[in-house]
C-alpha cells in the first residue's frame, strides 16, 4: 500500500491489523530513520530514498523465517525502487514478496523486466506496488486509452505467468486508489486473503 510518508503512528496503526507479511510504498524515509523505528513483532526490509515519492519496504512477522533476495538497480536507473523477500509458510513452501514503486512517468526499464523475470516460473510470487501506470484493467472507469508504458507493463508481467489481483469487480473493495497493484503467480498465493492485506489505507 501507499503511505505518502511512513510515520510512526501510521506504522503502528498497520502492525495492529495482524498481518504476516505487509508490502509498503513511499516511506519518504532514510536508512537511519528506517532503522529507528519500533516495528515490534515484525522484520523490516527497506530500500530508502529520502524525499517525496520514494521509498519501499517489506515487514514479515517474526513468527516466519524470512530473508532478503539481492536485486541490484544500477544507480544510473532512478526510475523505480523495490525490495524482495522470501519468506517461509512452512516447511515446504516459500512466498516471494516484491514491493515496487515506479516514479512518474513511469518507464519500463531493463532493471523492471529483471524484477519480473529474474525469479524462476515455479515461484510463489506476490508482486505489490504502485507503479502509476493507468490502464483499463486495474481502473475500470478511466476514460482514456491505456498508455504505452501500461500496455508493455501489462505485457511484460502476463509473459511471466503473473495474474492481476485488483481488477473489477474487486476493485472497490481491494484497491479503491488509483494505481495500487497486486499482481500472484501459484494458486498458493491465490489463496491468501489479498483483500485483508491491501484493503485499507491509513491517514495521515
């Protein structure tokens, strides 16, 4: 989800839900800051920027075994930020969980089509971002032909087996802002409650 500035208060607010794992855009945090926060029962992975419009993170209870997967961005490449984790459901299963954010106007990189495809087919994939590309599929009421750039991201994470979770007719009730996307790939994650992970956003 989009915090539009991740504070305290609203990252407690969150924690309370009691989910297991939650995907965050736009912290508009430092690694220092990121660091000094209290995250209680949860890891927190993050990629920081400081500043307006960037920022991800990832916060997996400690109750699962988790770590982070290396995706190196080249520093040259600006247009987006995303953290990878995995973490363990139980013995024999693992979720892949990215978050993403992508900097209007948004672009589809060599960096993104990494992200998307540097992960094996088999994997248990759950892809959350914002990455503010508009398209008929994940807004059902926009009123314009979709851009160039949603076209090839729709393209992109179809060619990899990945399917859209916040189209309609979920869309008022999972994603009710503009551009927040989930993307699965397995029926295992099929079967988690995305709607209880992404179905509130937190004020200011």
């Amino acid at each position: 989800m989009n915090f539009s500035c991740l504070t305290p208060s609203k990252l407690a607010t969150l924690m309370v839900q009691g989910a297991d794992i939650i995907a965050i855009q736009e912290t508009w945090k430092s690694s220092e800051q990121i660091a000094s926060m209290h995250t209680g029962d949860y890891v927190l992975y993050a990629q920081s920027r400081i500043g307006k419009g960037g920022g991800v993170a990832v916060l997996v209870r400690k109750t699962l075994r988790s770590k982070r997967i290396p995706l190196t961005i080249p520093q040259h490449d600006t247009s987006h930020e995303v953290v990878v984790v995995q973490a363990a459901l139980d013995q024999n299963r693992d979720l892949i969980v990215a978050s993403a954010y992508v900097r209007p106007p948004p672009q589809v990189t060599h960096s993104f089509r990494r992200l998307v495809n540097c992960l094996p087919a088999s994997s248990q994939l759950l892809q959350c971002g914002d990455f503010n590309t508009h398209h008929p599929q994940w807004e059902p009421f926009l009123e314009t032909s979709p851009s160039e750039v949603a076209a090839a991201f729709l393209e992109l994470c179809t060619d990899a087996g990945l399917t859209l979770v916040n189209k309609h007719p979920w869309w008022d009730h999972v994603c009710p802002w503009h551009k927040r996307t989930i993307l699965y790939r397995s029926d295992v994650v099929k079967a988690f409650d995305c709607v209880g992970l992404v179905s509130f956003r937190v004020a200011a």
